[in-house]
C-alpha cells in the first residue's frame, strides 16, 4: 500500500489588524455610550430615590406619605403667599388709630336734661339713657343740686350732708352707665342761689349789715330766702368741693348754674370784706378760681339767660361772655325763641368775645349746639 506522507500542523493565530482611524472611531463610540449612560441614569435618579424612598417608609416603616406630602404641599403655598404678599401689604400705608375721645371733650349733639328723681335703680338708668340715646341725645344733664340748696347724692361736704335731698341717687352707676350708652353726662350744680346751704352755714351767706342775721331776697312772709355770698372764699371752696366729688364719680363735665347775685341791691346786704372789687370783678375771679383749680380735668360750663348773655344786668354787672367764661350754656325763653340764623349771628358774636363754645337752649328740654 502505498503510503502517504504525513502532513505537518500548521498552528493559526488569531490576530486583529486596526487602523489608526478604526481605532478613533471605537474611543468615540465608548465615550458616546458613557455619555449615554450617565444621562439615563440622571434622568432616572430622582424616580429611583423617590420609589425606593416612597418603598421604604410604606412597606418597610409602615407610615402613610400622601398627609405629610398635602401638609407638604400646604405649608409651602402658604410660605410663597405670604412672601408673595409682604410686597403688597408694606406697599398699603398703615392707617393711623384714630384719636380716643375722652370724657372731658366737647363734642357736637343734642342736649337733654333727665329726671334724677326718676333713677332710683340700675334698670331705670339705663332705661333713661337709651330712651335719650333713642332720641338722638349726646348730652345728659342732671341736675345733682337744684335752687333750694338740696343735693342728690351722698355728698362727704358738711353743708351737702346737711342738706341731703329725699332721693338719693348712686353717682358712680349713673355716670358709667350713661357713658356704656353713649352720652355725656353733665353734672349741674346751682352756684349761688343756695338757700339751704345758707342756713346750714352761715360763713356762706349774705348778711344784714353789721347783724348776723342773713339777708333776704324778699321779705320772709313773701317766702325771701338767703344767698350764698359769692365774695367769701369759704362759699367758692364749697361750691369747688362739690365739682370734685361729682368728677371723682365719673362726671368729666360740669354746668354751673346762678353763678350770679341776687337781683335785688340794697345797703343792708353784708358781703364782708370785698376789696373794692364790683360785682362783675368778683364773678370774674370765682369763674377763674375755679378753673385753676380744675383745669383740663374737668370741662366746666356755665349757664346764663338770654338777656345775661346779650347785655349787663345787676346780677352780673357785665354781658356774660365778659366774665371769663370758656363753655357757655344759652337759655333762650321760649318767647323769644331764635332761628338758625339768628342761633348762628349769636355764637359767633360770643366767640369774637373769647366764648370758646356756645350751646343755646331753645325750650325747656333741649340744647342744641
């Protein structure tokens, strides 16, 4: 047989040939897909924590994120509309409070006078006030010591105790309650013509001259009765002394009535010692006694006729508006009974004459400023 040779292995080896451009190509083909890579994973990051976080606290901790998301939610709209409205608010101008008005105050409405008599409990005087509030009323006068010298209320004074009225009324209830109801309250006072407090003390009165009996204004069968003296610094105390318990009650304003003497004159009518000071001087220097002693605590006004008002008279000696009033209180006698305009002419000529408010009284129940 014949025999073939034997062949010889031929060893192969695997071997790659690149080319310097094959070569570029591959780098910038890895770095693309790096490139890739790394953006798919950023994008997909935050999806990631939040399904592993979301896992997390649902599955592993067991709490429930969908409250605190909406409280989440909540709190940051709430933050950016109230940054978002700090601009507009501090863009506003703050209004200005607007002043508080105090007792003391005048202040413009209508005028009433009130019964004290009739304000024997709390339900009565808070009845009368709204009535008068009803009735468009600012102002409340009551009068707390009439002509005959009585006063209405537990006065601490020797000759107020003295001559203590049947009804008594309870000054600190009626002056707050007025007020919760919106009024003024206007304590009034009779000045001078005070018969009752004459007799009570006679160091107040108006005497015969040189006796210690008290004079009269007319004779005692026809029912005369005595004066305060308006020249003995003892009666200016007093009547003082009364301004200050009604203001201590709640009365921030005062109308001082017969500020004035008696009409009739005469040479039996004993002052004591007067200085050479008239009539209108006295007036004049108890008006300003008693302002220095109140000043801006308390708002005094003083009452006066028509007639005292626009001309002299013996009871004055001097137009009132001459005598150093501030706030003066007009009564005009229904006779006499004035119009708008003519309302208008005599304020304004009383306050080219230093009046600093005029109120005129128009009939027996109303003021009107």
């Amino acid at each position: 047989m014949a025999r073939y040779p034997k062949r010889q292995k031929v060893k192969r080896y695997r071997r790659s040939f690149y080319t310097r451009e094959m070569r570029l190509k591959k780098g910038i083909g890895i770095a693309v897909l790096v490139v890739a890579v790394l953006a798919a994973a950023w994008v997909a990051a935050p999806h990631v924590l939040d399904w592993a976080t979301h896992t997390w606290y649902t599955v592993v901790r067991d709490r429930d994120l969908s409250a605190s998301s909406a409280v989440s939610e909540s709190a940051s709209s709430g933050t950016q509309s109230t940054a978002a409205s700090e601009p507009a608010a501090s863009s506003v101008p703050e209004k200005e409070p607007e002043p508080e008005v105090k007792g003391t105050d005048i202040v413009t409405g209508l005028w009433a006078e009130v019964d004290v008599t009739t304000l024997t409990d709390e339900a009565a005087i808070r009845s009368a006030a709204r009535q008068l509030k009803a009735q468009g009323m600012t102002y409340a006068i009551l009068t707390l010591k009439d002509t005959a010298g009585q006063v209405y209320y537990a006065s601490q004074t020797a000759v107020g105790a003295a001559n203590a009225a049947p009804t008594q009324v309870e000054l600190t209830s009626v002056a707050s309650i007025f007020k919760e109801e919106g009024l003024v309250p206007v304590a009034a006072l009779t000045a001078f013509r005070d018969p009752a407090g004459a007799r009570a003390d006679r160091a107040l009165a108006i005497r015969y001259q040189g006796q210690e009996y008290l004079w009269l204004d007319n004779k005692a069968s026809a029912g005369g009765n005595p004066w305060l003296n308006p020249y003995a610094a003892e009666t200016v105390q007093y009547i003082g002394d009364l301004i200050t318990e009604v203001h201590a009650a709640g009365f921030d304003q005062v109308l001082l009535e017969n500020v004035r003497f008696p009409s009739s004159t005469s040479a039996k009518q004993d002052y004591g010692t007067t200085n050479g000071v008239d009539r209108a001087g006295q007036l004049t220097a108890d008006i300003a006694a008693w302002q220095a002693r109140f000043g801006d605590t308390v708002t005094l006004w003083y009452g006066y006729s028509l007639a005292e008002v626009t001309g002299s008279s013996s009871q004055l000696g001097a137009p009132a508006a001459q005598l150093g009033v501030k706030n003066l209180l007009v009564k005009v006698p229904s006779s006499s009974t004035l119009d708008a305009a003519a309302r208008e002419e005599l304020t304004l000529s009383l306050t080219e004459a230093g009046v600093e408010h005029v109120v005129i009284r128009d009939d027996a129940a109303s003021y009107f400023e």
